[in-house]
C-alpha cells in the first residue's frame, strides 16, 4: 500500500518538530527524542510496531558498526591530551611562534588544532585559563580572545570526524572517512579565519575585565615536549589521509600498501594516537589510567546512544521511501547542496545542538540524494561538509557551547550574541562558500 506524500510529509515534519521542542524547550536528552519522533514517524507512515522496532534496531546497530570505535577512541584520545597537559603545551608553542601582539590567531590556531581530537565544549573549558592568563598579560579584550578560541575549536567540531555530527553524518551518507577528514580540514581553515577575524572587528569594542576563576585541573607535574604533544594530533590524521591514496583493487595491492591501508583506517589510526598520548606522561599510575579510562568511556557513551538514536531514527525514515515522492521532481535536483545547508542551519537554529541537527539532517537527506542530484562520491562528500556548514549557524541562547563560552570567560549574553552569535553565522555562510567553490572545481 502506498502512503500518501501528505501524510509521509506532515508526519515527518511532526517528527522533527518533536525533536526540537523535547530537546530544546523541555530539555530531554536527545536519545529519548530521536527514539520518540522515530515512533511517532513510524506509527504515522503506518508502519506496524514490529517493523518500527526491526528498522530501528537495524540503524542504530548500523551506526554502531561503522562509528561506535571511532567515537569511542576518539574521545579517548581528547580526555588524555587533556590531562597531561599536552593542550596547553600546544597553545604555548603557537603563542610563541606568531608573538604575544597576535596572540587572538595563536588562540585561533590552537582551538583549531586542539579541537581536531577534543570536543570543542571541553577544548574550551581546558584552555580558558590559558586564554585569560594571555588576555591579561597583552591586554587584549576577552571578547576578542574569547571568541577567536571559540571559533577555532568550533570550526572543526561541526565539520571533521571524529566529531559525531561529522562523522554520523559521513556514515549515514556514506562517505569514506579518509577523505573526509584532510577535505574538511581544507574548508575549516577559512571558517576558523572568518571567526577570527570578526572576533577581532567586533570585540575590539567591548573591552571586558578578566575575574580570577579556578582553572581545570590536570597533571602538568612534567609536561610534555612540544614534539610529544603534536603526535597524537598529528599521527593520526597523517595516517587517515594517506589511506585514502591507497584505495585501490585489496587483491592487486602489495605487503607495503597492505600494511599502510590497515593503518590508516581510522580505529587503526585513533588507536596509535592514544597509545602516543600515553608516551605524553612519563610515569602513570593505574588508579590515574583507570579513572581516565573510565571517564573516556563513560564520555563517549553518552555521545554513542545519541549517534545511534540518530540511526534509528534514520533508518525510520529510509522505510518510508521519502527519496520515491521527490525523484519525480525536476526542480528538486537545482537546490542540491543548498537543502542539506538550509535544512540543517534551520535544525541547528532551533534546538541548539549542532550534532543533533547534523545527525537529523543527514537521516532525512539520505532518501533523497538521488532527487538531489548527489550521487557521486565527490558530492556526497560535500553534502556531508554543506551540513557540517549548516550546523555552524546560529549558536545562540539555545547551545550549550554558547553557555561554555559565556560561563569560562566570564562575558555577558549581549557582548556574546553580538560577537561570537554573528560569527557563527559568518563562518556557517562562508564554509557553504567554499564547498559551492569546490563543487564547480572537483
């Protein structure tokens, strides 16, 4: 029986309005939401209850198998460089590399690379007290060096896996990692420099007094080199992108290509990272390991239920064959790349979490990437970067890094919504700017 596109429409718009208003208004954990809007999509589309469950379990065990090791060392990964101190380690190396006049791009460039493992809400509550000690000693306003921190971390978070919006959305797509990663690198860099740059045009105006306030606590009893500290940012992402140079016939290739593809296979990679991180300590001890490990999991737990929830949700919406209603459609296929951006920006805008708005968009524009014209794997990866462009725009009132921000700097909601909102906005509209460029030229 063939459900009428009305009510597949109006029940996927009640889907998503009820993930919005439980997640945003109500404050209900996003897994909840998704698991809802899934039953409710589903019930709605008249699937029955046994189906419903089946296809849930089948995105969320999906997801699991294509991301759950990757989220999970990731975050890994993040929670160590964290605690040895390797974050501020890296701060400081850029610090005296551009000059102490320049020190909102050092913030830039540190949030930029610290955030490529770490999450940008914890990025930026390890680095605040280093971005209040150098807005004190330059007197440099904090809204300026606020935001240039904010927007570097920022700037990764919504486009490059391991991240969870990115790297769900990669997987529900069906992008490969690989070239995900070093293509996302490329269109985070002007995102990061927009941010900056506004940060520095707009807080320029509002000079802020910096309180004391207690820093996050670390062993920093033996910092690492600076060389220590780079690795396992560096290693990884190093690994993952010549992977996919190696992408060729597995029964042609040699021992040596082999060995490099098994390497740089992202659970491959992100594992070699944390075993770098470790050497960024010299002595541990196994209450310390265990705690850390602990924490990890627990961390990357919370993000996991959600990526699956997503997949569920996801796959819902794959059984209602929504792509069928739209491939008739011509004019469908002239918004290509700009429907991914809109329909994750207006998500993104209205219940606050970039990774759920990116996770949600992508369930919904998987059925229809045929209708949109996104059928090789250049666009594909594109789409997946248009969403992360998306998820940029707005931070605002609603977004619990909004309030990170504000809280760990000390700034008020006004100077905030004027400064770091706009350049959200700024960096969202750009990014979607570099990924048409790169449309017309790959």
């Amino acid at each position: 029986m063939t459900i009428p596109f009305l009510q597949v429409l109006i029940f996927l718009l009640f889907g998503i309005t009820i993930i919005i208003v439980l997640t945003a208004k109500f404050h209900v954990h996003a897994f909840f939401a998704l698991i809802i809007a899934s039953f409710v999509v589903g019930l709605g589309v008249e699937m029955n209850v046994g189906d419903i469950i089946t296809s849930m379990k089948d995105g969320f065990g999906n997801i699991m198998r294509s991301l759950g090791l990757i989220i999970v060392l990731g975050t890994t990964l993040g929670v160590l460089l964290e605690y040895t101190g390797s974050t501020k380690v890296m701060a400081d190396f850029i610090l005296r590399k551009v000059g102490e006049k320049n020190a909102p791009l050092a913030m830039s460039l540190t949030g930029f690379i610290v955030g490529l493992p770490v999450f940008c809400d914890s990025g930026y509550i390890v680095l605040s007290g280093l971005n209040k000690s150098i807005a004190k000693r330059t007197n440099i306003s904090m809204v300026v060096m606020s935001v240039s921190l904010a927007s570097g971390l920022y700037a990764v978070h919504c486009l490059i896996p391991p991240h969870p919006g990115a790297a769900a959305a990669a997987g529900t797509i069906g992008v490969n990692i690989g070239k995900l990663i070093p293509l996302g690198i490329l269109v985070a860099v002007p995102a990061m420099f927009v941010g900056y740059w506004w940060a520095n045009y707009a807080g320029k105006k509002l000079h802020h007094v910096i309180e004391e306030e207690e820093e996050v606590v670390t062993d920093t009893s033996s910092k690492p080199s600076v060389i220590k500290s780079f690795l396992p940012v560096v290693v990884p992402i190093i690994l993952i992108a010549l992977q996919s140079f190696f992408v060729i016939d597995k029964a042609a290739a040699n021992g040596f290509v082999k060995f490099f593809t098994a390497l740089g296979d992202p659970v491959s990679a992100l594992s070699i990272g944390v075993l770098l991180a470790f050497n960024c300590k010299r002595k541990w001890k196994k209450k310390a390991v265990s705690k850390l490990l602990q924490e990890a999991a627990e961390k990357a737990g919370g993000i996991l239920v959600i990526i699956g929830a997503g997949g569920a949700f996801g796959a819902i919406l794959a059984a209602t064959h929504l792509g069928n209603y739209f491939n008739g459609i011509n004019t469908l296929g002239n918004f290509s790349l700009l429907f991914p951006f809109l329909l994750t920006f207006t998500l993104k805008t209205a219940q606050g979490s970039s990774t759920v708005a990116i996770i949600t968009a992508a369930s919904i524009i998987q059925p229809l990437l045929p209708a949109l014209g996104i059928t090789t794997e250049t666009n594909k990866l594109l789409c997946v970067l248009s969403m992360g462009a998306g998820s940029m725009m707005i931070s605002h009132a609603n977004d619990a890094y909004f309030w990170v921000i504000t809280k760990f700097s000390g700034l008020e909601m006004k100077a905030m919504l004027k400064v770091y909102s706009i350049a959200t906005i700024l960096m969202g509209l750009v990014t979607m700017l570099i990924v048409y460029i790169l449309f017309f030229i790959l």
